[in-house]
C-alpha cells in the first residue's frame, strides 16, 4: 500500500472516531483502486456503511474484509457486534467464536463473547469466555463490571457487589457499573448503600435505578416523585415513564397511568422507541382507545411499519372489534408476511370468529417462524381440541404434562412445615402495594416487584435452589421427544429466569392465560385459607380453559386442588387460571418460569 493509502486510511479512521462516517466513506473513495481493496480499506467501509445505516453494504464489505485477513480477530469482533446489534445473536455468537480461535489473546473478543452469550441466556457458556478475558486483562473496568453482571445474572449478589464496586472504583465515569453495583446493594437489601452508590445520579438511568429503589422499599411517595423528577428532566427517558405507568395502578391511581407518555409523547423528540414504550404501556393498562390514537399518531410521523399495526390489532382487539380486526389482520399479513406477531394475531382472531382451518394455518406458521415463543401452541392446545384433532394430546397431555410434587425441604430446615412458616414471612413483607398490577393476570390481589431471586435473603436462595431440585427430580419423569414444543427442549437441569409471589384476598383469581416467553412454568402454595383444599374447588388452579375474550365455553381438562407445600410445573403454553375462593384470610403463593439448560 502506498504512503498516499496509508494517509488516507489514517485520516478515515479519525473521522469514524469523530463520529463523521459521511467524512469517512468519501476519504476511503479517494483511495486507489489497489487500496481501496485492502482488508483494512474494506473493514473501515464496512464501519462508515453501518454508521450510514446502509446495512447490507456494511455486512458485504465485513465479509470482504475477513476472507481477505481471515485471521484479524479485530475485524470479526466488530462484525460480531454489527450483527448483534441486527439481532442476528446466533451468528453474532459465532462470528466471535471464530474470533477467539483466530487469535486466542484478544481479550475484547473474549470479553464481547461472554457478554453475548450471557444475553442469550447461556450463562454457563459466558463463565469460561470471561475467565479467558479476566486472564488476559485482570483489573480492566469492563471485565470487571461483566464479571459482576455475570454474578448479578446467577444469583450471586456478594459476589456481584464485591467484582461491580470494584469496577466503579477503577472507572467511576461507568455508569453502567453503577448502575448494576446499586441494584445487587438492593437486592441485599441495603438500599442506603445503593442509594450512595448512585451518586447525585445525574442521568436518567441511574436517576431511574433511584426510583426503582425507593419502590422496592416501599416509599411509593418518594418513588412516584422520582419517576416523575426524570420523565420532566430527561422527557424522552422511557424506562422511567414505563416504570411510573406500571407503578401507579398498583397504587390506586390507574387513570394517571399514562399521563407521563402523553406529556412525553407531545413533544419534538419523541422517538420511535419512546412510542413504542408507550404502546407498550397502554397494552398493560388494558387502553385500547388509547393504543388505536397513538398507534395512528406513530404511524403518521415515522410511516407505515408492523409494529404501528401490531399495536392498532390489539386495541380492536381490547375494543372487541373483532370481526374488524380480522380483515385487517389479513391484509398486513400480505403486506409483511415475515412478521410473526400478526401470524399470531390471525390465529387468535381467527379463533375468534369461528374460522378453525384458517386459526390452524396461521398459527402453524407462527410455530414455525418463532417455536421457541408460546402463544402460537396455546391457540393450536384450543384449535385442535374444537377440532377434536389427535394433536391436542400429543401437544399437551394435561396428565403427564401437568406436574404435582411436595417440595423438597431444603437444607437448614428441620421439616417442610417449618420451612413455609419462615417463607412466608419473607414474601409477606415484600408485598408493598395495594393493588395488582394492571398488566398481569390477577384480580383482587398484589404482587411482589423485580425478581424474587435476585436477593442474597438465605431463606429465598434456600427456597430457589430446592424448587430447582424439586423441578429437575420431577422432570426426570418425562423422556425427550424429538419435535414436541416442550419434551423436544427437555435436558434434565434448568434455571430460573423469572419469580414473583402474589397474594390473593378473598374473591381474588388468575385470569385464563399463558406465559409466551417461557418453557415451563408453575405454582407454589406458600400458604392457603381454610376454605381452600378443604373439599370442592375454591381457589384451585385450572389447565385447559382459554382466555375469556375469545368467547369459548370450555371446560377444564384438569383441576389441581392447592396443598401448602406442593408444586405444580407445567408447559408454558398451557391455558392456566385459578377459581376464586371466599375466606378473610390471603392466598399466598409463589411462581416463576424456567429454561433449559
């Protein structure tokens, strides 16, 4: 390469570190035709094309550059992280894995590639890859910040205190470690700390991370008054607007729900993502007026896109518009037929209006398109039960599938009994608000805030690892099955990935419902009314009623009668809800869902 290339190449990069990739791409044309070849030429395009937003020319000119230099780990470490961003995980994954084994001392690699794998959910493929980067730069803020995540991520939140403290003091402009460094002095309970740890929290996350914090607390004034501090400073912060939102129903206040989003949403730099928070929040309130308003507003300011119609879908669907709805559906499934979200939308529609063949087909499609997500199994449970279709058993055998077993007793508690009695002291005081959550299934009851098991409570991590004891040892029951939605994922272990506890008053229930980004879920009776499991069905939970909306009168295929101490695990596409009980004393269970590992 010539002086001349060189000087160019040099002056490009400078631009792409300025932030000026326009600047960049017209430096590099300049390049001669020889240069303009060269992996580096090629690599330096590739970023100004990303930084352009021209993404197929970016990834053409990625490529380019690696078959030319296949062993530059740096450029397959930024083409992994293109592609990331693209939400191709699997081949971003990848692209790193080749990366590490092209130069196996490039700890950014390393480090990129525990964070992805973390992201997807493989913790136990992110341990070893940080352990390489941990290796190759110990006392680097990021590795130590991943390293507290990881912790974070596992349960472990010592561990991710001792590793994010140390992150911040090393980089205390990481605002990220902050951030994590506030919430595991949280979930250890000692909300002071993590309080300190934010500092004056001058930006929106951490000012959010504030908020958040003095909710779990229970200083609801305090926290509403942060919320509302953020969303007026920094309008456009989402996350603290969608926290509020949720927040306020909780609190009795559910008709200044979205009050924030539409201050927010009024003004100039208002985002698309800012919208979609704010779809997103009138879906959980239930607001289908609302979401047809601002779906229509979305759609007239950034144009014609699925997610502006996927939200219209469900506010007529809210708004019982059903027969509407269907025609619509129809005609932007033709128009964005890789979209499966409006797959599912013309399944449930479908559904609805009585048009089995045509629920069938679109619910095949979206089981294809995305068959790890539930929503398109639960609707085919139905379809081929009206349809009294052999696959309805084969899908889901409510006899095998649904699973019942006493709790292990974990280690430290002389008797199953006594071990509840201290549990539900814990999970009584985590209840903090009066209301339940208007976006969750309940009805006449609260439910705790964050996730139960992100806490170093020993009586929680004793409760955590014995479901997942108790969980394993049932599932050792069951063969895999190549091809089934729920049996072909079966592995033997598992983890945790989401856990709440709710407790229901009398006349409280679930709502008919599923979890979509689940696997398996369940319930645990921590601690039950006399008039529950006495004889009869108050406040049993019930397996093959679909949700209400869809119009359907359907029996259950299986009744669980509740037993303090037992739990029941099931697919998480299975229609699930409770029936209501009458008693002065609170239900009080607990819940999560779990993966494969």
């Amino acid at each position: 390469m010539s002086q001349a290339d060189i000087g160019l190449l040099q002056q490009a990069l400078g631009l792409l570190r300025a932030g000026q990739p326009a600047q960049a791409g017209g430096t590099l044309a300049r390049l001669s035709a020889a240069g303009q070849q060269h992996p580096d030429a090629l690599y330096l395009a590739a970023l100004a094309g990303d930084g352009l937003g021209r993404v197929g020319d970016a990834e053409q000119l990625f490529r380019a550059a690696i078959d030319r230099a296949p062993g530059n780990a740096g450029y397959r470490n930024s083409y992994a992280l293109f592609l990331s961003r693209l939400g191709r995980g699997a081949e971003a994954v990848a692209a790193l894995e080749a990366a590490v084994a092209a130069a196996p001392d490039h700890a950014e690699a390393w480090l990129n590639l525990a964070l992805l794998r973390q992201e997807r959910g493989d913790l136990d493929g992110a341990a070893p890859a940080l352990g390489r980067a941990a290796a190759l730069t110990p006392e680097a803020p990021r590795v130590l910040a991943a390293t507290g995540a990881l912790a974070q991520a596992r349960g472990d939140a010592p561990a991710a205190r001792a590793a994010l403290t140390r992150a911040v003091e090393r980089d205390p402009a990481d605002l990220g470690a902050r951030a994590r460094l506030a919430k595991a002095l949280g979930q250890q309970g000692d909300v002071a700390a993590a309080l300190a740890a934010l500092g004056a929290a001058e930006d929106p996350q951490l000012a959010t991370i504030r908020a958040d914090l003095l909710a779990d607390a229970g200083q609801m004034d305090e926290a509403v008054a942060a919320y509302r501090a953020v969303a007026t400073r920094w309008p456009g912060h989402a996350e603290a607007l969608t926290s509020l939102a949720f927040l306020l129903p909780q609190l009795g206040q559910p008709e200044a729900a979205l009050d924030g989003f539409r201050d927010a949403l009024a003004g100039d730099a208002a985002t698309p993502g800012l919208w979609q928070a704010a779809l997103a929040a009138a879906r959980g309130s239930g607001d289908g007026a609302t979401l047809l308003d601002w779906a229509a507003a979305a759609e007239r300011r950034f144009g014609l896109a699925p997610e502006w119609r996927l939200a219209r879908l469900t506010g007529l669907r809210l708004l019982c518009r059903f027969a509407e709805a269907l025609d619509e559906v129809r005609t932007e499934q033709a128009r964005f037929p890789a979209e499966p979200g409006l797959a599912n939308h013309r399944a449930w529609l479908a559904l609805r209006q009585g048009e089995l063949d045509e629920a069938e087909a679109a619910a095949l499609t979206a089981s294809r398109m995305i068959p790890l997500e539930q929503t398109a199994w639960s609707l085919l449970s139905v379809i081929w039960r009206l349809k009294q279709d052999p696959r309805e058993a084969w899908l889901i055998d409510y006899d095998r599938l649904v699973r019942t077993a006493d709790l292990v007793v974990p280690d430290g508690w002389s008797s199953r009994a006594a071990f509840l009695g201290d549990l539900r002291r814990v999970l009584e005081a985590r209840h903090v608000t009066r209301n339940a959550p208007s976006e969750q299934t309940l009805r006449g009851g609260t439910q705790t805030r964050g996730e139960l098991f992100a806490t170093t409570d020993p009586v929680l991590i004793a409760f955590r690892d014995a479901l997942r004891r108790t969980v394993e040892q049932s599932l050792a029951g069951l063969a895999p099955q190549t091809g089934h939605p729920f049996l072909g994922r079966l592995t033997g272990r598992v983890r945790l990935v989401g856990s709440w506890s709710v407790r229901l008053q009398g006349q409280g229930f679930h709502v008919s419902h599923i979890h979509p980004q689940g696997w398996l879920s369940s319930a645990f009776y921590v601690a039950l009314p006399p008039e529950v499991g006495s004889g009869g069905e108050a406040g049993a939970l019930t397996f093959g009623t679909p949700d209400a909306s869809l119009g359907l009168d359907l029996e259950p295929r299986r009744v669980v009668i509740p037993q303090a101490g037992r739990l029941a695990i099931f697919p998480s596409y299975a229609w699930h809800g409770t029936v209501p009980f009458h008693s002065e004393s609170p239900r009080l269970t607990a819940a999560f869902d779990a993966l494969p590992v």
